[in-house]
C-alpha cells in the first residue's frame, strides 16, 4: 500500500461509514490519516431514487469532499458494504491490520467498543483486542451514547468551528431524510466531540 503522507499528523481515524468522521471527530480530521470501511450501503432511505450502488458511490463522494474541506491528510476508503463490518469479515481486520503497520501511527481513533451500532461495535472490539496493546487508541462515539465516565479529551466547538460542521452535516444529501433533524435536535450533542481510553 503506498500512501502520500508528507503532510500527515501521526493520527489514524478509522470509522465504520461516512459522515462518521465528520459526526464524531471533525476536531481532528486536518491533518489525520482517515480511513472509512464501509461504503454506507444500508443506509439508503427506501423511497431513494437511486440504485444501492449510486446510493453507496454518493455517500463515498460526500465524505470526499468534506475530506479536501477539512486538509485530511489521506483518505483511505475501503468500500466494503456494512453486511460485511456487521458480520465482522477477518478480510477488513486483515487490511486496516496491513494499513497500520504500514504507517505506524502515534495515535489511532476509532468508535467506541459498547457502541449500539454492529459495526461501529466490531471496530472498537477489534480495537481493544487487536491495537490498544501496539498503538495509542482512543475511542469516540455519539455522546448520547458516552460512557459515564468522562472523556480523556473533551472538545467544546468554537462558533466557527461548529458553523463549518454544521454547513459539512447538511451537505450529506444522501441523509437528508434523518440526518439534519438528528442533529438539529441533538446540537448539545453535536457541539461536543469526546474520546475515551
């Protein structure tokens, strides 16, 4: 695998779908190694026009663009379906196993080992039981779903900071049918990024 790292920042973030980077860690997406597993494929709303794979192909350009907006060092999309990551293929493990050897990183983020979701879960798990004893991890998650205990870092949006996240949310057109009001709802939420050890 050869990846342009000359701008890289030691950080790898490795989430299950797209948006999730942007959702859960935009506070330290410049600079950082991104690499997303999945191509969203699940995620199609049922009165989507689209096939399942324009749908995928769309949400993998979404996260894209957000990419370039926020100077990701390099992004790394796997493209596997989210049945593959729920049933927790050992082909996905095998390849982000071969990316960080391959880089080495400082620090690696990923969700959170008692998320709700199957394939964020897998990831954590995979985490804890793979990497926490070779790299520096820290696991993020929706902070509706934090653990009780308080993060080892905790990051409060600044005004500018959450206006860039806000306007990057509502370009994910692809989500359009939940994914604004979630967010809206929850802005307390959505304002706050944490990651756990």
């Amino acid at each position: 695998m050869k990846l342009d790292l000359n701008n890289w920042n030691g950080r790898v973030l490795v989430c299950a779908h797209c948006d999730d980077e942007l959702l859960n860690c935009s506070s330290i997406l410049q600079g950082s190694l991104v690499v997303i597993v999945t191509n969203g494929d699940l995620g199609r709303p049922i009165d989507c026009n689209m096939s399942v794979e324009e749908y995928a192909k769309e949400r993998l350009a979404e996260s894209t663009r957000v990419a370039a907006r926020y100077d990701v060092a390099h992004l790394v999309l796997l493209e596997y379906s989210e049945v593959e990551l729920n049933a927790g293929n050992p082909k996905i493990l095998e390849k982000i196993n071969n990316l960080l050897e391959y880089c080495n990183p400082e620090t690696i983020y990923i969700h959170h080992w008692n998320s709700q979701h199957p394939g964020h879960k897998v990831l954590g798990q995979w985490a804890l039981n793979n990497w926490a004893d070779k790299y520096f991890t820290l696991y993020f998650c929706d902070q509706h779903h934090a653990p009780k205990e308080n993060p080892v870092i905790g990051v409060s949006l600044g005004d500018e900071q959450w206006k860039k996240k806000l306007e990057n949310i509502l370009s994910f057109h692809t989500q359009s049918n939940w994914l604004p009001q979630h967010v809206m709802t929850n802005v307390g939420h959505f304002k706050e990024e944490g990651f756990w050890r």
